[in-house]
C-alpha cells in the first residue's frame, strides 16, 4: 500500500537520505511494537535498539528527534508496567548509541548546533507563535497530498462514524494491548510532527518523511479495526477500495516536484548526443557540492566536469581555458540567469545560449557561437 503513494514515488525520485531516515524510524518503531507485550526485554533487543538508533541518528538529525520522542513514550509505558529494571537498561542503551554515535561521527554535534541549518531550526523554534498555525495546515495538507491523496478528511470522518456505531457495542473494539501500541505509533508521530512544523527552513514534505510509513500504517490499521462491524471479506474489499482510492487520487494529484521527466528525458539525451563537451556546474556558496549529486544523472556523460563555487565566479572567468571553448555546457544554481549572462559575455568563441531545461535545483543551458 505504502509503495503505492504518491509521497514514496516522489521522494524515491529525491537522490537524498530522507528514505534512508524513513527505513529506520519504522524500523524502529517496529521494534518497539513487537516487544511491548513482551515481560522481559532481551540483550537481543537492547542491541538491535542500539544499532538502530546509531544508525538513525548517522542519517539524519531528524531521526534522532523522533527516537527521542518514541523513546519517551516507551519509557513511560515501562514505568507503567513497573519494568523499571528494562527501563535502566533501555537508559543505558539510548546513552550508549547516543555516545557511539558521536565517536563515530564527531562532527555530528557541530552539524546540529552551529550548521546553517541548527542554526535555522533552533531560531525558528525560539520564534513567534502567530504564524505557526497557518504553516502546521500547510504541513497537514502536504501530508493529506501525498499520503492520503487529500481524502483525509473523508477517512478521519470514516473513523468518527464507525466510532460512534462502535460505542454501542458491549465489547471494546481495540484491546488495552492494541490501545498501547497505537499510542507508541501515533504520540510520537504526531509530536515529531507538530515540531517539525516549527522547526523546518521551509515548507517542503521531505521534513515529514520519517513518520510517513508509521503514520499511513497506524491509521489504515485503526480503520481495518473499525471495519471489525463487516464479515471479514466485506472489510477487506472496504480496505482495498479506500487504498486503490488513495493511492490513485495522490498519484493525480502529485506535482512531481522531484521527477521532471520531460525535461529530465531531454537534459540526459543532449548529454549522451554530446559527449565532447564540456560541462560547468556552478553551485551556491551555501549548498557546496549539494548541487552535484542531483545533478549527476544529467551530466554525467559530458567529457569532463568542473565544479564552480558562486562566489569564485573569477577563477573560471579568468583562469580557466574552458572560457576558450567553443561551446560549453553550464548548470546555474536555480533560475540565476545572471550568472549565466556573465559568463557568456567573457566567451569570445561564444555569444548564445540555450536553455535546455531545468532539473531539480539547477538551469541547464548549452552556450555556443
């Protein structure tokens, strides 16, 4: 079901580590699940716990948010069950990947208080409250977008409708076993959630991506519950009409922000028509090589490849022999035609451009006489 979204399809075409950070919070979270009802958390488990979490926590800093936030309410289930010995171990083993994760990676606490984006994150956290209502809609509608192909609506009054029909009834629909496993999925889910919306640079699903799975997963497996009222083959043939609803309403609706097929199609063809050339890639001060990796697919086949900070503009314009050229292929970051014009004007073999297109966060333009 989940492969079937438009979100997974969208983010599987952003070469980034936002799926990687998705596979290790449900991992996780499937982790947790499995040994709830258990009595006796095993050295088997605090490993794998160990494991996963350090893993997380080297993908993304995200990650390291939503463990934090499920381990809370792990722990609080714990000592509810007054396992008070598995929760000293399970202290021990969130301290011990959390160490090992910075002996592994030490420059892991620089990047989350003094990179760009801590910086961004820990101002926008100490920010106002009067617009973060309108940007948490905003969230919400990106998620209900990609996930739920903006009939969450219609679900979440689904699940209040079969609610009421279901209070009628003598026996409880979810166990207090079930109950305590929706809270583990879904408390954490919704808190990492409601921080992230304070805390993104900006308005884009990828933030949301680690809860996506554990999200989609908790409240089609709520609904299957409710359909409890439905001999089973009816409940299953409810089920798939809502997924097949879903999914297929998402994928029309999807913006395809990531995957510009058309252009993408036409940047790669050019590229393997045109393997004698030289290709610039110019990219922004603050990305450093962030523009290369997206880039890849497209230039990979040029004859050779010269990378270009925005601000050492200078040492291409007059240090470089590919100014010589006669013609060139040169990426931009993002919509700067300026950058462009100014490297033209100092080709004397070159004095026009075409614009072949644009593929995620650069211009692609082919300069020639």
């Amino acid at each position: 079901m989940f492969v079937l979204t438009s979100g997974m399809y969208s983010l599987a075409a952003f070469f980034r580590m936002y799926i990687m950070a998705m596979f290790w919070c449900t991992l996780l979270t499937y982790l947790l699940l499995h040994h709830l009802e258990k009595e006796k958390l095993t050295k088997k488990f605090f490993l794998q716990f160990a494991l996963i979490v350090t893993a997380g926590a080297l993908t993304h800093y995200h990650c390291i948010l939503y463990e934090v936030l499920i381990s809370v309410v792990f722990c609080l289930i714990l000592i509810r069950k007054r396992s008070y010995s598995d929760l000293l171990k399970y202290i021990l083993a969130s301290a011990v990947s959390g160490i090992s994760t910075v002996l592994l990676f030490p420059p892991i606490i620089q990047h989350l208080l003094t990179s760009r984006r801590g910086k961004e994150a820990f101002a926008n956290l100490s920010s106002s409250f009067s617009g973060y209502p309108q940007r948490a809609i905003e969230y919400l509608r990106l998620a209900d977008t990609y996930l739920f192909g903006r009939l969450l609506v219609v679900i979440l009054a689904g699940i209040l409708l079969l609610l009421m029909l279901q209070s009628r009834r003598k026996t409880p629909v979810v166990a207090a076993e079930q109950k305590e496993k929706y809270i583990l999925a879904l408390v954490p889910t919704l808190l990492y959630f409601l921080f992230i919306c304070k805390t993104a640079p900006y308005l884009d699903h990828r933030y949301m991506t680690p809860i996506y799975a554990v999200l989609l997963t908790a409240v089609f497996a709520f609904l299957f519950d409710l359909l409890c009222c439905f001999e089973n083959k009816k409940r299953i043939f409810l089920m798939i009409l809502v997924i097949l609803a879903v999914c297929g309403n998402g994928l029309r609706l999807n913006d395809w922000k990531y995957l510009r097929y058309k252009e993408t199609h036409r940047l790669t063809e050019f590229a393997e028509n045109n393997r004698d050339l030289d290709c610039v890639l110019i990219y922004p001060v603050e990305r450093l090589y962030g523009n290369a990796h997206a880039a890849f697919s497209i230039i990979k086949d040029y004859r050779s490849i010269t990378f270009v900070r925005e601000d050492h503009l200078e040492e291409l314009l007059y240090g470089s022999e590919l100014i010589d050229k006669q013609e060139l292929v040169l990426l931009v970051p993002g919509r700067k035609t300026e950058i462009m014009e100014e490297v033209l004007k100092h080709c004397p073999k070159m004095n026009d451009s075409t614009r072949l297109g644009m593929y995620i966060y650069s211009t692609v333009y082919h300069l020639h006489p």
